[in-house]
C-alpha cells in the first residue's frame, strides 16, 4: 500500500480551474437588490475625490425603451489607454472583471466595477467623455444585457472626435432600458429623490470639503438637492428626542484587526416632526461605509432591547452606523453584509453601544417623557369629557315606563358600543328590557378578535323558545354589523342603539318598532334597536329640572 501511495503522489499533477467570466458576471449584476442600485453607483464614481467633480448631474425618463438613467459630472473625464497592465478609466468601465480584487488601483468608493457591472443589464450604453487634452470620447454599446445572455461578450464602439470650443471636461454615461425586461410604471420624483438623499453618495453622512452641487431631474421635473443625509442637519435639543454620537472601537487581541464603529443621529417619540417614515428609507439602523448609506440593519438583531421595540420602536428611530472597516464585509451588490469574523465583531462593537445607550440616565429619562405626556393627555382628555357632559345641551338616556313615574336616569346618549352596553346592563338590571328573558352570561369583549360581545340567556317572547349560551353581538349603530364582517350564522342576534341611516345592508320592519330583521347568506339577523324600546327617552342636560332630575 505504501509503494502504491508513493505511485500515486508521483503522477499528481496540477490543472487549472475553468472560470466562466461572463456567467459569473451575470450572476452578480441580478443580484442587484433595487433598480435604482445602479444610480447609486454611478454617483459613486462621480462622487470619488479623485474625479475632482464640483457639479454632478442626474436625469431619469422613461420611453418605449424603457427606464432610462443618466449622470453628468463635470469632473476630471475617464482616460482610455486600451493598455491592460495600465488601464484608464474607460477601460475600466469596459472591463467585465473584479478591478480591485485583481489589484487595479481603484478611486475612492469603487466597488468591483459594479457601477459598469449594473450599467450592462440594459438596452443600450452610451458615454461621452473629455480629459481636457487630445481627442473627446463617445462609446456606444449595443444590447449588453442579450449580449450577455446569449454567452457574448458586449463589443462597445468607440470614437474619437474633436471637442467643440469650450466644452468642459467630464462624463455623462446613459443607460437606457435598465432593466431590460422592468416595464413597471415610472419612478416619481420623490421616490428618486428620497432613494438618492438615503442610499446614495447624495446623502453623505460626514462632513466633506468642497461639497459638489446636486441637480436632479425626473420626467422633466428639476431640483438641486441639497447634499448630505437630511436627518443629520438636525440639532435643536428638544424634550422627546435624544441625539447620539457614541464610537466605540475593538481591536482582537494579538492582530492589527480593529472594528471602530460610530453611531449618529437621534431617537425620538416626535417621529413626525423629524419626517421619519420607513417609506422615506430614513428609520432604524442604516449602515454607511466611506459616508454612503447602503441598507439598514435590524436594530433588534444587533443588539437593541427597548429602543427597537416599542421605547420608541425601529420607526422613531434614525440612527447611522458608519463602519469603513466592515467595507470588504459587504456583499458584491452592496445590499447586506457577509458572514465572517469581522461581521461578528462589528455587531459585537454596535451591541456594545446600544447597551450603553439602553442603560443610560438620558434614555430612562426619555422613557419618563412618553409617561409624562400620557398622563397631561389623560387628563386634558378627561377634562374634556367632563365639560362635554356638564353642557347643556348633552344628550341624555332615561327610562320612564309611563308620564306618572319619575324618569331614571341611565347615561348618556350612546357615542360608542361601550355606552351601549352600559345602557344594556342598566336596563337589564331595572327589567326594562322589553324581553322574556335577558340574562347576561358573559362578557367576551368588542376586542376578542371573532368573538361575540355578550353570551346571554335569551327569550324573545312568550312564544319563543327559550335560547340557553346565545351569542349576541352589541353596536352603537347596526350599519357597522356588516363592515365588521360579522357571520349571521355565528351571530344571528344583534342588539344596538339604533338603525344607522344608511345600512350596508336591506331590513325589513316587523310588527315590534324596536326589532328589525335581515337577510344574510340566506340566514335571518334580529336586530333590536334600544333607542325605539318602549319607556325610553332621550332628553338634554338643560331638562333635567322638568323633570326633577339631578346631575
């Protein structure tokens, strides 16, 4: 056996391993996680300090193409040198392979090629470009996407002409039917804008020199924005929002490997005040690497207890985390993180700093302003209520079986199911109910999702049948029966304060004023109505003395 080991080992031989460049490339442009990933990186490289850009410009239109987007930057121009050991800029950009893995030097927030990556899934490329010197640059590349598909190379054309008198230097690169096969409807102005300001350079999330100027323009609509994230520019200490500027940083024991993370922005129970809104891409935790917001985090699985729930909850929260070491941690789309060991510090460092903040005087005494506001809106609401009731011209519910008797009292005219039961128990407990046999059994609650409101013992009449355990459904008008989505077969009783004026469904009168009925699903609904009871009245405040009653 052991000759035969050696025998073996000495006919080893070492092979290469076949790549398929184009359907590994392919792979990694659908991973892509929105449409609009692609201006994103556009932006980036327009963005990077080494293209010297003051002015970027960003269009989007939509024809029978399909979605077309453009960016224009007034920068240093991309250089071609059709020279694969020293590639310019353009050369790059044709380039379908990893640029940095391979170790060409890259700008400041390249990430393999992916801006060029994404920009091959469309119709048509088109790139006009100047360095200043020599001869301008246009580039046009037809169907990279079923290039691509049918195991092509895309062959982009190029040519060279002379600049006109005073052209600038710079790029504009359009992408036109990006997609291929997205033929949703347009994207808005706002959705553009909100994408760009949140998960774009746009939104930078540090403080930088020479800030470049940001126009944007969406089916005809233009608008400079503002650059860097909005959310960011507030400041003002107000009670019910809490800033936070918190950096904490690991370094593993015996390496050079350190994590240092800083988390920014603020916490708030005024959500609306500071236009936070998960539709706007401005709540929870968002990841920005090199000053760019990327994609949010769970708060949750990151290690916040409190904060992520309900004190304030995800929604009320925006927080940064900008991390530059978790840089090469990112997926190839740029859309979440991978799993490795620095991933596992990273989170550990964010844990750290959200136990800090959980556990600090600032947010207990946070928390106490939401209690505090709850309990000024508490009585300012009960104040009301009592000033509504001590008016004149309140609506009262009384019972008086017949003109000889003193009326009694029962409450208020019903406003909500819950006053209607209120009615209910007191005219049951005075016997006025005018029934064989009402008893209530139970109360299951208006809240019990599917369930009856009352179980009661119920005999209509004389000549009903006593009825054991029936579930009896409570409303303040019956209109609501129907939209509630009530079963007649679960719930073929009803009793209410009155008819609403308009029923979502047909009834019918009986010979008893206070009942009605109803047919459903080929079931008949009673309804009795409380308000047409005989011995009941309805009377405002500024009666009760004619009829001798107190409040």
């Amino acid at each position: 056996m052991g000759n035969l080991g050696d025998v073996i080992k000495s006919q080893g031989k070492e092979i290469d391993i076949t790549v398929n460049v184009l359907a590994l490339m392919k792979h990694l442009i659908k991973e892509r996680a929105h449409p609009l990933d692609l201006l994103r990186e556009l932006i980036s490289n327009s963005g990077a300090r080494e293209v010297g850009a003051t002015e970027i410009r960003i269009k989007y239109t939509v024809d029978e193409e399909g979605h077309i987007f453009e960016v224009i930057d007034n920068g240093c121009g991309m250089d071609y040198t059709e020279d694969e050991s020293f590639p310019g800029r353009l050369d790059k950009f044709f380039g379908l392979g990893l640029s940095e893995i391979v170790g060409v030097k890259s700008d400041e927030f390249s990430w393999k090629g992916l801006g060029s990556k994404l920009s091959y899934q469309s119709k048509k490329i088109e790139i006009d470009t100047w360095c200043g010197t020599g001869d301008a640059i246009r580039v046009e590349i037809n169907e990279p996407w079923s290039s691509i598909e049918r195991k092509l190379k895309p062959r982009p054309k190029v040519f060279r002409y002379k600049p006109e008198t005073g052209k600038a230097t710079g790029t504009s690169i359009r992408v036109i039917g990006h997609p291929p096969h997205r033929q949703e409807q347009a994207f808005s102005f706002d959705e553009i804008k909100n994408f760009l300001l949140h998960r774009t350079f746009v939104g930078f999330t540090r403080e930088r020199a020479n800030k470049p100027k940001i126009f944007l323009s969406v089916l005809g609509q233009t608008q400079e924005i503002n650059f860097g994230l909005p959310e960011l520019k507030f400041q003002e200490q107000k009670e019910g929002t809490v800033f936070v500027n918190k950096q904490h940083k690991f370094t593993k024991s015996g390496t050079n490997k350190n994590v240092t993370v800083l988390m920014k922005g603020f916490y708030t129970w005024d959500a609306i005040n500071y236009g936070l809104d998960k539709k706007q891409l401005n709540t929870g935790l968002i990841l920005s690497v090199k000053g760019i917001p990327y994609f949010t985090l769970s708060m949750k699985e990151y290690g916040s207890g409190s904060l992520a729930t309900a004190r304030p909850g995800e929604d009320k929260c925006c927080l940064i985390v900008e991390c530059d070491d978790i840089q090469e941690e990112m997926n190839i789309a740029r859309s979440g993180l991978n799993d490795s060991e620095t991933t596992s510090i990273f989170k550990r460092v964010i844990q750290e700093i959200f136990n800090e903040i959980e556990s600090s005087q600032e947010y207990l005494k946070f928390r106490k302003v939401q209690e505090d506001r709850k309990t000024i809106e508490s009585a300012g609401e009960l104040g009301v209520k009592k000033k509504t009731l001590e008016s004149d011209n309140q609506s009262w519910v009384v019972y008086q079986p017949n003109e000889a008797e003193k009326p009694i009292l029962l409450c208020r005219e019903p406003e909500c199911e819950d006053d209607v039961l209120c009615l209910l128990w007191k005219l049951e407990a005075l016997k006025a109910l005018p029934f064989k046999n009402f008893q209530t059994l139970a109360y299951v609650g208006s809240g019990k999702k599917g369930g009856p409101d009352v179980i009661a013992h119920f005999q209509e009449d004389q000549q009903s049948d006593p009825e054991r355990y029936v579930p009896i459904e409570v409303e303040n008008k019956f209109y609501n029966y129907d939209i509630h989505g009530h079963k007649p077969s679960q719930f073929p009783k009803v009793l209410c304060w009155e008819i609403g004026k308009t029923p979502k469904i047909s009834i019918d009168r009986t010979d008893k004023k206070y009942k009605h009925t109803s047919i459903k699903e080929d079931l008949q609904i009673h309804i009795f109505s409380i308000r047409l009871m005989e011995g009941i009245k309805i009377i405002k405040k500024k009666e009760f003395d004619k009829y001798g009653l107190t409040s």
